[in-house]
C-alpha cells in the first residue's frame, strides 16, 4: 500500500512554499517570510492554529499586506500542510492549486491574480 510521505516541518513547508514563489531567492520579504519561521521544527500536523501562525510570518515580512508572493508564500505554505502529495507539483501547478484551495471561492485579491498571470499561472 502507497504511504503519504511524512508530514513537513513548519520551516520546511516555508522553505518549499519560497521556492515556489521566488525560485531564484530574489525577493527579501519571501525571504523574511522564511525566516520569520526557519527555526520551526514542529511537524505542520502538530501545529494548532497553523494559519494564525504562518499569518503571523507573512505580516512580520509585508505588515502593508502589499506584496503578493508573500502572501501566496503563505498560501502555498499552507496549502501544502494539508497536502502533502503537492509537493511533487511542478511550480504553476502548486501555485495555480494553493491559489485555489487557499482564497474564499478559489479567487485571490486581486493583486494576488495578476502576480500570479505575471507567473503565467491563472488561478
């Protein structure tokens, strides 16, 4: 019988989650969103009120709220806590997923969507 793969890390997560947005590790509030949690042992399954905590992350990196791929840093982190298969998505796909699965009726603010065409990814 198939095994999910183990679940994890709340840093691990942020890790996987920035190098889905910024893949060339360009961006320093993805990277602020990062290491607001790079200590963050605790597997994501043992993490009560895991959203409040990664929100907590991307408002310590965008307090503004202003920049979109922290916000979907945060999005695809999460996303990917409760999916743990998602991690073998190519880079459109995962973001075009947590998009969906992450936002109220799988629509982004608006900023988020047109980050995301800049991406080439619709949501």
């Amino acid at each position: 019988m198939p095994r999910h793969p183990d679940p994890p890390t709340v840093a691990a997560a942020a890790r996987r989650a920035a190098d889905t947005v910024d893949p060339g590790g360009e961006d320093a509030d993805v990277g602020a969103f990062v290491a607001h949690l790079e200590d963050d042992d605790e597997p994501v399954t043992a993490v009560a009120g895991l959203g409040d905590r990664l929100e907590e992350a991307r408002r310590a990196a965008d307090p503004e709220g202003d920049v979109p791929a922290v916000t979907m840093a945060a999005a695809v982190a999460d996303y990917l806590a409760y999916r743990r298969e998602g991690t073998s998505e190519g880079r459109e796909d995962l973001l075009r997923l947590a998009a969906r699965a992450e936002f109220e009726g799988g629509r982004p603010p608006e900023e988020v969507a047109n980050w995301l065409r800049g991406q080439g990814v619709e949501a």
